[in-house]
C-alpha cells in the first residue's frame, strides 16, 4: 500500500517500508513545470517546422493564436429583399456569399446576411450575421496538422518519459517523484501510454480527475485508479523507528 507521510510515522510493524504517497501539492507543482516545458518546446518545435517548410511547401501548422490577415474580399449578391409587416416595420434582408482571401494563403466562404428593421416611428435595428460554409483545403491540411501535434506530443511526451527508466516527466524529476504500478515497480511505456490516454478523460470530467487526488487514500487521480499506478517521491522515505 502507499501510505502518508503521517500513516508512516505511526507504523511500527516489522515487514518492508510502505510507499509514501506524493502529495496533492507537489504534484500539482510537478503539473504546472510540465505544461511549462510542454508550452514552450510545441511553440518552439511549431515554429522551427513552420520557418523550414514555407519556402518549400508552406507552413505546416496553422497559426498559433492570431487569425492570419484578410488580403481581398469578394461579395456575391444572393438575395435582396424589402418586406412590410402588418404592424408598419420594414425588414430589409440582404444575404449573399462571401469570399475572403487570406495573407498566408487561405481561402474561406462565409454566408453573410444583414437584416435592417425599420419601425414605424422612424427608429432602426441592425443585425449581422455570418457562418463559415467553407475552406480551402490548405486551412484544413494545416489545422489538422496542428490538432494532431498538440494532441500527440504531449501524450509522447509523458508516455516516454515516465515510462522509461526514470520514470518521470521532467516536472515530476524536479520534485522528486516517480510514477510507479501498486508495488513500486517501473509501469513500461504500454501502460505509460495507456495512463495518458486515461488522463484525456480526466480532462473531459474539467479537471474533476485530478482532483479526485485529493480524496483518496493513496492520493490517486482518476487516470491512476483506472491504470492501477501510483505517483511516489523518487526516493523512499525511511519510516521512525525502522533498522
């Protein structure tokens, strides 16, 4: 079993020193160094890739955070239509296709209308609208590119590292801790893997997974409970009054 650090203070049967628990605290730390370092080499990683292939074939991955910038504008008139209700309002719809030609080279439709209301007493009402209908297939190629990166690196990232012979991402080795199976021993890259995909489902709970650490005996998240794995300090904490 992986006990606290308080459980192990009172233990005092003779057998092999338990596990300490990590605690809620140090592995939120460990988290947080981890989403760093993951941030910082997927922009860099993107924006390397990204620099090599424009000349080439264009950019790989789509923008990170901006939208790329409107170069032209194209509106195709579809429907231009004046009607008046019983109560003396005017509605004055306008609905067309546009096409808008962006500065890395994307091409989107968008179905645009504009409604005026006109009331009786002389005040108006405005309203836009605008849904896209379609885009080019380089937009797709390189959101798709983009989705796939952010999804698998991180999931790489983690499987390989806490699943090889340190058993640690590197937020974990800069607190201390490991990710071991219920008896201490290495979990090995399938299982590694494994907990990671059983992670997306703690992320899909908003967070709850993670939280669950905070109410388990053995400070389990959800992903560890499901993957029978633990999260212990690298090295073990040696109980009182133990030869």
């Amino acid at each position: 079993a992986c006990w606290s650090a308080e459980a192990m203070a009172r233990a005092g049967e003779a057998g092999p020193a338990p596990l300490a628990c990590a605690s809620f605290l140090r592995r939120w730390l460990a988290l947080v160094l981890d989403l760093a370092v993951l941030a910082a080499a997927m922009v860099a990683l993107a924006w390397w890739v990204n620099a090599l292939s424009r000349p080439l074939i264009g950019p790989v991955f789509a923008p990170l955070w901006d939208e790329p910038e409107v170069s032209d504008r194209r509106f195709e008139l579809a429907r231009d239509t004046i009607e008046k209700d019983r109560d003396g309002t005017t509605r004055a719809l306008k609905v067309g296709r546009e096409t808008r030609l962006y500065a890395n080279g994307w091409i989107r439709l968008y179905l645009v209308s504009d409604l005026t209301l006109t009331r009786p007493d002389g005040s108006s009402a405005q309203s836009h609208f605008e849904q896209v209908i379609g885009r080019s297939s380089a937009e797709i190629r390189q959101r798709g590119a983009s989705f796939l990166f952010f999804f698998l690196f991180p999931v790489g990232y983690f499987a390989l590292l806490e699943g090889g012979r340190r058993q640690a991402s590197l937020g974990k080795r800069a607190l201390g801790l490991k990710v071991t199976d219920l008896a201490g021993r290495r979990i090995g890259w399938g299982r590694a893997l494994g907990r990671q995909l059983l992670k997306l489902l703690g992320l899909t709970l908003s967070g709850f997974g993670y939280l669950i650490a905070l109410l388990t005996a053995r400070r389990q998240a959800l992903h560890d409970l499901l993957g029978g794995t633990l999260v212990i300090p690298a090295e073990r904490e040696e109980v009182p009054g133990r030869p």
